[in-house]
C-alpha cells in the first residue's frame, strides 16, 4: 500500500509518498523534470513489498512547502541539503539513494558529498557529471542534445511549455509515460509558480566546487534511445567510478525509464540492493 507522507526539515515540508515497514532498509528516490514522486510509484511499492522501506518525495519547487521564490534556493548545494535533511528526519543514518533525470544528478553529487550516508546509488539516464560535461566539451552530439538547457533560461520558457493547453509539455514525455499520469503532471506544472520552480533548477547557478570519483557501490542505468543524454557521457561514466560499479544499457528504451520499463528498472534496482 502506498502511503502519503510529510516530510518536515528546515527548509519546508516535503510531500512523499512510501510503502514498506519503518524498520525496512531505507531507499529514497528522487524524481526528475517534470515529473514528480509519483514516477516511482511502481518501485516504491515493490521494494515496500520486498521490505525495504522505500520513501519518494517531491523535490524543492515541486512540494508546494519548499518552493522559494529565488533562483539561487535551487543551486546543488541546496538540493544536496534536501536529501540530507530529508533522511534526518526519517531518521535514516544511512541509506540507498536512487535519482533519475534532475535526481540523478542530485544523487550523484550527494555521492560525492556524503559517502558516509550512502549505502549505495543508483543513477538512472543521469551520467556523472564529469562525464557530461566532459561530453558537452568534446562530442557535438552532446552539445546539440544539450542545447534544450541553455533554452530554457527564457523567461518565456513558461509560457511556451503550457501553451495549448500545455500541448508542448505533453510532447516531452513521447507518448511513454501513461496518459493519466502525464495528465497529473501536467495539472501540477500548471499551478501557480510550480512550472518556474521546477525551471529554477535549470536557471541556478552551477556548482563552484568540482565533483570527484564516486566511492559508493554505484548501478548506473541508461537507455539507447535517450534524446538528451548520449553514449558518449555515459561510457565515460565507469571512469569515475572508484567504487563497485555496475552499468546496464536498456536497448529502445527512452528516458523515462521508471514509467517506460518499470518493472525492467525494478529488478536492476533490487538485484543491485541485494548485492550491496
């Protein structure tokens, strides 16, 4: 069964949803754009029902008790933060972190940042940042593959996406992820700041510090037919690595992994929770 949670920490109340005993092996799973908690819903329940307790929440900007006005609240280190303070008060000491999209990222650099809390990662489509942008530097197809990011620092970014009735939000998720839940996506996005709030996380200022070798057990995800994310960055990624490192490559899958091939995903994750 899946449950509905607030998940309170200094910054505001984070909204999640979760499944699994409290005193289950702890997984958090973090969302991406423009998606929300409930890309997850289908591992959080599994894993719930395998007995780990695995808990979701809807990142900053997309709970609406953690959506600052300013740019700058939606910067790395903040988000890293989040994860921290998030676990904190669930009371995790340590715990496995799963992101996809904006989460991986998130994950990857709380890797970087507290190795101590983390059992394990798991990065789905996100390579390394490293690897990315080492990619964004040397590979064109990258670079054009990348070229949405500098976009969507417009301040019409907003208008465009929910013109028609949000038609060119809806065009992103490529008739992948089901009809109902692209419909709930959409009618979060249209609330009032939440679509600015998400794009914050673009706009941001990028991180002063540089991210090093991941030393986690690390499982990294990616699938061939990813429009924004190439081969390049993600062969690239075992190279910063320095722990247990296992990549999986999902033939003719896009990049809505969780909601595309959920159960596929699912079974990566537990036979690599299993292992570590």
């Amino acid at each position: 069964m899946i449950e509905h949670l607030s998940i309170p920490t200094p910054a505001g109340d984070f909204d999640a949803i979760a499944a699994g005993p409290q005193d289950g092996r702890p997984v958090l799973l973090l969302h991406g754009f423009p998606e929300a908690a409930v890309e997850w819903e289908h591992q959080v329940a599994r894993l719930g029902g395998e007995g780990f307790r695995a808990v979701a929440p809807d990142q900053r900007g997309y709970s609406p008790g953690v959506r600052p006005d300013d740019v700058a609240a939606y910067a790395m280190d903040e988000l890293v933060g989040d994860v921290v303070a998030m676990a904190d008060a669930l009371e995790w000491r340590r715990f496995d972190l799963v992101g996809h999209d904006w989460g991986g990222a998130v994950a990857w650099w709380t890797a970087d940042r507290h190795p101590e809390r983390l059992r394990s990662l798991t990065a789905v489509s996100t390579p390394h940042p490293r690897a990315l942008g080492a990619a964004l530097r040397s590979d064109e197809d990258q670079a054009l593959r990348s070229q949405y990011m500098r976009d969507w620092q417009s301040p019409r970014t907003e208008e465009r996406m929910l013109a028609d009735g949000g038609e060119p939000l809806r065009r992103m998720y490529e008739w992948k992820v089901p009809r109902a839940r692209v419909d709930d996506y959409l009618a979060r996005l249209s609330e009032p700041g939440a679509l600015t709030a998400a794009l914050n996380w673009y706009r941001a200022p990028t991180p002063r510090d540089r991210i090093g070798e991941i030393t986690v057990p690390t499982l990294y995800v990616w699938s061939t037919e990813d429009v924004a994310l190439g081969s390049t960055a993600a062969l690239d990624t075992e190279n910063w690595v320095s722990g247990p490192y296992e990549f999986q490559m999902l033939e003719d899958v896009t990049h809505w992994v969780p909601e595309e091939v959920p159960e596929q995903l699912t079974a990566l994750l537990l036979d690599h929770l299993r292992r570590h």
